[in-house]
C-alpha cells in the first residue's frame, strides 16, 4: 500500500485567535458532526460543581476521529514519560447524545 506524499504546511493564526485553558469538555454528538464545548470546571463545595463554557467547536466525524487518534498517539507518549493519568470515577458520568 503506497502511503501518498504529505503536503507542505504553513500554519498561521488569524487575527481573533486566541489560547485557553480548559479542564472540563463535553462533547455532543449528531449524525453530521461533533461539537466539543470546552469549559474551566469549579469545585465550589463537595456535591456542588460549577463549569462555566467558553467555547464550543464543531468537527466534522472524519475531523473528529483525526483528533482521537493524535490525541491518542499523545497520551500514550505523556503516560510513557510521566505514568499514568488517574481519571476521578465521579467526573465519567456518561450524559445524554444529541
């Protein structure tokens, strides 16, 4: 199987582009595409969580399945370097599908 040439790359940004931290993302998900809403997560007392979202993108499936696989990829290497992620079991509660 011949693995076709990659294309040259230039990245640039546009002019409202803009960086953020983010520790709480849901994602929502239709027959068309994918949105991802990012969001900084509070915890204001022990059974009350605030997350106040700033951003929400959308991806088509073919995008959107690209991102699993680098984010993957990544994952693995920062496991590999630093060891393994912990995951809270309260913060895997599977929500609705739009």
């Amino acid at each position: 199987m011949n693995t076709p040439n990659q294309p040259n790359i230039k990245l640039s940004n546009t002019e409202d582009y803009r960086e953020s931290y983010a520790n709480s993302v849901q994602v929502r998900v239709n027959v068309w595409d994918f949105f991802l809403v990012f969001g900084t997560l509070q915890q204001q007392t022990e059974t009350h969580v605030e997350i106040r979202n700033f951003q929400g993108i959308y991806l088509s499936p073919q995008q959107a399945k690209a991102l699993m696989a680098i984010l993957q990829q990544n994952v693995a290497g920062y496991e590999g370097t630093f060891g393994e992620i912990k995951l809270d079991p309260r913060m895997m509660a599977a929500g609705p599908v739009h």
